[in-house]
C-alpha cells in the first residue's frame, strides 16, 4: 500500500469535492416554485369565499329590510349599501338588486371579489329570499 506524502489532502472517492450541495439546489429550483402556487391557490380560495360570504350577508341584509311589515324597495338598497360599506373591500363593484312581491322579498348581489392574480378579477353572485311579513 503506497502512502501519501505528508500535507496533500485526501482525495475521496465517488465524485468531486466542488459539487457537494448540488442536488439540495437542483431540488429547491423544482419544489419552491410548486409551494409558492400551492400558496397563491390558498389564498386565492379563502378570498373568494370570504368575498362570497360578504355577498351572502349583503343580499340577506337588503332582503330581511324589504320583508319586513313596512318594508320597500330603498329600504332594501339602503340597508344593502350599508352593510357593503361596513364589509370593506371583501367585494368591490357592487351591484345590488331588489325584487318585492307580495309573498318574497329577493335580493341578488353581484360583485368583483379580492385578486392574488394581476388583471384577473373574479365575481360572485348571490341570491338571498325571505318571505315578507304579513299582520294576520
């Protein structure tokens, strides 16, 4: 067995010394780009159905206003209008529509929900129908 002379280092064997950590970042380039979507689509999620659920209370409000003894129709756009200010900016470009008749009240809201996505803005649309109040 021959010896190596004294103060050169020891070679290994099974590759270079230079590409240690290699795979670590060849791993890293391929999962943190699929994490980071995984991410985006959780958040993208919980703010459509925040913003669905923003829209359910609107059109419940406006349609619980309008059934009422004495309700109408701008006692339903009033309440709705409301209840969107307060909510904040779970729902932008809102639209509310009031429909009486003499047995529901029926409200439908439509709006743009919160993006994760430049330039991409969903919407929701939700109905809520109460029947109104009638003195017997």
């Amino acid at each position: 067995m021959r010896s190596q002379p004294m103060g050169l280092p020891r070679r290994r064997c099974g590759g270079r010394q230079g590409e240690r950590g290699a795979i670590g970042s060849v791993q890293a380039v391929v999962v943190l780009p699929l994490a980071m979507t995984c991410f985006m689509a959780t958040v993208q999620a919980s703010l459509y159905f925040y913003g669905r659920s923003a829209a359910i209370a609107v059109a419940h409000t406006g349609a619980v206003a309008a059934a009422t003894e004495n309700g109408n129709l701008s006692g339903c756009e009033a309440a709705s209008a409301d209840l969107a200010i307060r909510i904040g900016d779970a729902l932008q470009e809102i639209h509310v529509s009031c429909r009486l008749n003499p047995t529901t009240a029926t409200v439908v809201v439509t709006g743009q929900i919160l993006s994760v996505v430049p330039g991409w803005y969903p919407t929701v649309t939700q109905t809520a129908e109460v029947p109104v109040e009638r003195v017997t």
